[in-house]
C-alpha cells in the first residue's frame, strides 16, 4: 500500500520532516499489544517497539503515525517518536485516575454504531456523540440488525430525534440490507473506526467491507444480542483503499471532552438558553426561563435535558479533577526543581 492509501497527507509530511533521514521511515499503527506495535509500512508490515525515552504518555495509539528506524535485515523498527493527531476519539480511562486514554487517532469518521433492540438508547447515543464531536472527526450513527427489529421506523425515529444532522443508517451487517450506503465513507485514504457497545455487530460490519473474515465474530444468544469478540483495537486495510478501525465493545464510556462538544451534541437544548430573560438562568426556576417553557409545552423531554443536565455535571466534575491533577502536577516539578538545584549547591560547595 502507498502512504497515501495508508491515510497520509501534507500535515503528517511537514510533522515527518523533522525526523527525516536515510534511516527514517513513517508507519502507522496497526495493532498496539502494549508497549510493542504492529505497523503498516510502503514497505509491508512491520514489528515495532518503542524507545526506551517514550514514556507512557507518548506511547502510540492505534491509527498514529510514527517515525520508524527500520532494523537492518530484520521486519522490525524501533519508534523514535510519535507525530502530532490530526484527530483523536478519546475517553476517561476507566475507575478513579483522571488519565486520558485514546481509542483511536487520526480517523476521519467515526462510526457510532448500536443495534435495535436492547441496545438502542438514545441516552447512550447522545453520550457517543459528545465524544464523537470532541475528537475531531464526522460522526455517523449506524444502527445494525435491522432485520431483527419489529418496528425499525418508530426505533430509528428515536435516534434521529437527537442526531441533528448527523446522517443515520439502518443497516443489516448479515444481510446486506442498507449496508452499501455506507460505502463513500470507506474511500481510498480515509480512516474510519467503529465505535459502541459489545455484541452491536461491528466485527460483522469489518469482515463485510473487508471481503474476508479477518474479524473472529460469534454467533447471536437466544434473545438476539451479540456477543463480544474483538480484544483489541485493530486498523484494517480495505481493498478500496480505506481503512476501518474496529474496537472492543465499551461497557460504558466515561467522556474526556469541553463544553464545545456537549454543545454539539445538545444544539436544540443550548439554542434555547438564548431566550432566557436572565444571562445567569440556571434552568431550573427562574422566572422567564426559556428552557423550562419548552418542557413545559412539549417542545423539549425531560428525557432529553436530564440527559444533558447528567453530562454536564459530569463533564464539570471532570474539569475539577484535570485541575486538581494538573495542580498536583505543578507542585511535584516544583519539588524536583528545588532538589535539582540544592544537589548542585552541594556539589559546588
């Protein structure tokens, strides 16, 4: 494959050029098993395994491109750097650390994908695309086994409700149904990973668009429910030329956003806030609220803006900790720093 099929361009050129030489090359991330990678290379693929100077938070991510120095006479590379993101769909990572964990880098589209039936919850979805809009990239929402529903229309209907202009797409990855829509996102060049629950389909829609099995999938549970299968995070090169970027199913995604992408995600909720007599309106009981007159009448659930309302008290929560971590931080350099120079006071004197 050309690095261009690869999902190069100009902006990864000009991050490369620094690192340029006789024994440099650019690869891209493939498969991450820990520290050592496995990397997609003009020249074929690649192992490659990371300096012993990156630390943890500069290790790559699957869909990173990396300066690679190829190994003589092996199939293998050490990774000398990591280059800048173009785009990166990323989450808290999960229990009590405030840490950020990238699930997948450089993507032009993300597939947010459900499926009718038990899992599709536009609660969930209005949480996917937060993320979604925060990375970078165009979010799509794809809605598997739609042969399996009893009543597709009133289901995607739910979805489309909070979409605003996101494009949806009812599609059956077994049989086909709806599937070739999906196809002008899977152009030469262009990354697109797949993202939501376990079970949804996604290995399904990878072994689809690939032409082979290159995904492991299992068979439905009696309720009609996937099972998961993928472990990994993996990018895959399509005979067309693109690239589908699978991951394991998340049992529950803890947002690493700002305020601009919960915007995105709740444009009707926030264009209310103009109507407010107070610039200040909590939203709650203030007279001439405009939000609360729109549940009131109907024009806005209480479903929707409790969804809202659940984010933003998490997103807030989440700003309060990056501070404090950042804080924390600082102070831990301050230590450093202080020791630095008493060491060398010592050992002038």
């Amino acid at each position: 494959m050309t690095l261009e099929e690869l999902g190069w361009s100009a902006f990864f050129a000009d991050a490369f050029e620094p690192y340029k030489r006789d024994d440099t090359i650019p690869a891209r991330v493939a498969v991450r098993h820990h520290g050592p990678c496995e990397l997609l290379t003009e020249q074929g693929p690649l192992g490659g395994v990371p300096m012993g100077r990156l630390d943890e938070s500069k290790l790559p991510a699957v869909g990173d491109w990396v300066v690679a120095r190829k190994l003589p006479g092996e199939r293998k590379a050490l990774i000398e750097a990591v280059l800048p993101r173009r785009s990166a769909f990323t989450r808290k990572e999960a229990w009590e650390r405030t840490v950020e964990q990238v699930v997948a880098a450089n993507i032009d589209t993300v597939f947010l994908v459900s499926a009718f039936g038990q899992d599709l919850n536009p609660r969930r979805m209005e949480r996917y695309l937060t993320g979604a809009w925060e990375s970078g990239a165009e979010p799509v929402i794809v809605l598997n086994k739609v042969d399996l529903s009893d009543d597709p229309g009133a289901e995607a209907a739910a979805i489309e409700a909070i979409a605003f202009g996101v494009p949806v797409h009812a599609v059956s990855a077994v049989s086909g149904e709806g599937a070739d829509v999906l196809d002008s996102y899977l152009v030469r060049g262009r990354t697109v990973a797949l993202l939501g629950s376990s079970g949804v389909g996604k290995s399904t829609l990878v072994n689809r668009f690939a032409g082979d099995p290159v995904m492991k999938i299992r068979d439905l549970r009696q309720d009609g429910r996937g099972r998961h299968t993928t472990t990994h995070r993996e990018l895959v090169p399509l005979p067309g030329g693109g690239l589908l970027l699978d991951t394991p199913g998340m049992r529950e995604l803890q947002l690493w956003a700002g305020e601009e992408a919960l915007d995105s995600a709740f444009e009707d909720v926030v264009g209310l806030f103009a109507g407010c007599r107070f610039n200040d309106c909590s939203h709650e009981r203030e007279p001439g609220c405009a939000v609360q007159e729109a549940l009131r009448s109907g024009e806005l659930s209480q479903e929707r803006y409790d969804g809202w309302r659940k984010l933003q008290r998490e997103l807030h929560r989440l700003e309060i900790r990056r501070d404090a971590r950042l804080r924390a931080e600082a102070r831990r350099e301050v230590r450093r720093f202080s020791r630095s120079v008493k060491n060398r006071n010592k050992a002038r004197y």
